[in-house]
C-alpha cells in the first residue's frame, strides 16, 4: 500500500473528505434524532382515548385539556465527533498525497463496511490511505500489516493511533509459478488455522493478534509485488481465503487490489476461488467467503 510514485490528485482527495463528512452527518444526525411518536404520542390517539374515558364517567368529571405538543425535542443532544473521524478530516485536508485507489475502487469496500460495520478489519499493508479505513470501520477494530519496517516508523510519526505490525514474507514474485502448484497439492486443500497448515503458502508467523480474531473483512494490498524480486501477494491471499474458511461460522468479504497484475489474478481466481468471486471494479476483487466448518465435506472451492 505504499505509493510508488507521488499523487496529486485533489479530484480524488476532495472526494475522500466528502465520504468522511458524510460520515460524520449520519453519526449526528442518527445520535439527534428522537422518533416523535415516542415521547409525544399521537393526538389522534389522544383524542381517541379522551372520547373512551368521557362516555364511562360522570359527566360532572371532565377531562383535563391534553398539552399543545411541542414541535421541537424537549432535550436536544450535542454528540461530538468521533476522534478516529476527525483526526480523519484533518489528515485529509492537508494531505499532498492522495490515496492510490480510486473513488469507485473504495467504493466497493467502503458499501461492505456501511453494512457490517462495526467489525474486524485486517488489512495488509500500511499507507496514506490507512486512516481513511480506520475511520471508516468507526467503533471496530482495523489492524494493518507491513512489510517495511521504516515506513511503519514513518506512518506511526504521523498517525501514531493506528494499529500496524511488522511481517516478514519469504517468498519472491518470480517463484509464483512453483508457488502456484504447491498450492494445488492437498495439504493446501486442508482447512485448518494458518498456523498449523502444511501448505507452504500458509503465513504462520503473523503476529499473534492476527490469529486472536476472526475477521470480518480482509483487504490484501500488500506486500509489494511490481518487481520480481519482490515479496509478492501470493501468500497473503492464500491466507487471507484460508482464515475466512477456518472462522468459527458466519462469512468473510475479501478484497484484492492490483489485480490487473498476474499473480494478483491467477492467485485471487485460484484460493479465494471464481465460485466466490462478487464483483471487480476497476483493479478491486471482491469475494464472500463463507466458514467452512459449519458444514463438513465442503469443498476448497466451490
């Protein structure tokens, strides 16, 4: 996720405070706004009620007159903006830099954590657009994997709030041929905690807070991958689809950028399976992929 080249859209970057501030108006307005029926009933109800009570008592008895209902809350609320939200503007705001996926791009992933968020979000890799997705998992928790120890020291200087922890991958882009039929061996094809796998493409040595949580949603935009001696995505999306088929139940929205790259393509298709697949958008992929151990027998793909 780190840039490989400086970006200076502002189309882009304007774009993103637009999504932040409408974020911040829907949290306000959702904390402001009382049904009105719940503190002022119905006049009609009122008046229905009134009717009853007067046929059934003495006519000398009369009802006292119902108050005016007021148009207004009686206690207006004041919410403040969520820190991870606001510090999200700000950063934004007086950023040079743009992120390097596009608008229609984040879309895709920002329409999947409107519906499930709050949730847990593991994302490999660390970059400019990290805080954009902590504040838009607002009140979840986003974790962020990298490769680079230095740029993790250069984004905690500036955004020391997030969540990020160093990874070591021992594979190269040029091995992904070899990679790719290792995968297709039945060690590979065993759904059980990455830690514990025999297939080589399995990354045992993530941190233990990775394997202390079951993720709702995965984004794989790392490690690097352009050039061959490069780590290459090959096992992060191996096991980014073999924790989504080991959760307990339930299902896991995994994400794949630059996938108009080879290994990006042939790995996404391959282990996070077409039968899965739910929509690609520009360079973004998008699988659903549900436990596996709800149900015995399942297949590694469908």
């Amino acid at each position: 996720m780190r840039p490989s080249k400086t970006q200076t859209s502002m189309s882009l970057k304007l774009i993103l405070i637009c999504f932040l501030c409408l974020l911040l108006f829907l949290l306000i307005f959702k904390s402001n706004f009382t049904p009105f029926q719940e503190n002022h009933p119905s006049p009609i109800l009122e008046i229905h009620e009134s009717n009853t009570t007067r046929t059934s008592t003495p006519v000398a008895e009369e009802q006292p007159p119902s108050p005016e209902c007021p148009t207004l809350p009686l206690t207006p609320t004041c919410t403040k903006t969520p820190p991870s939200l606001a510090q999200a503007l700000v950063h934004y705001a007086t950023l040079n830099i743009t992120p390097q996926q596009t608008f229609n791009e984040i879309s895709v992933s920002m329409r999947v954590l409107q519906k499930r968020g709050p949730c847990n979000f593991l994302v490999f890799g660390l970059g400019h657009d990290s805080l954009m997705w902590t504040a838009l998992n607002h009140g979840g928790r986003t974790i962020f994997l990298e490769e680079d120890k230095s740029w993790i020291e250069q984004i905690k200087q500036k955004l020391p709030t997030l969540e990020s922890y160093h990874v070591v991958y021992d594979s190269k882009v040029h091995q992904a041929d070899g990679l790719m039929e290792v995968g297709m061996g039945e060690d590979c094809k065993v759904v059980v905690d990455p830690r514990f796998s025999k297939c080589k493409l399995s990354l045992k040595g993530l941190p233990k807070e990775v394997f202390d949580v079951e993720w709702d949603l995965i984004m794989v935009d790392a490690p690097t991958g352009y050039h061959e001696e490069a780590p290459g995505r090959m096992s992060a999306i191996y096991t980014a689809g073999l924790m989504a088929r080991n959760r307990e139940d339930g299902e896991t929205d995994v994400f794949v950028h630059d996938v108009d790259r080879v290994v990006e393509d042939k790995f996404s298709k391959a282990f996070l399976c077409e039968g899965y697949f739910r929509e690609q958008e520009g360079r973004i992929r998008h699988f659903t992929i549900p436990s596996h151990r709800t149900r015995s027998g399942r297949s590694f793909c469908p």
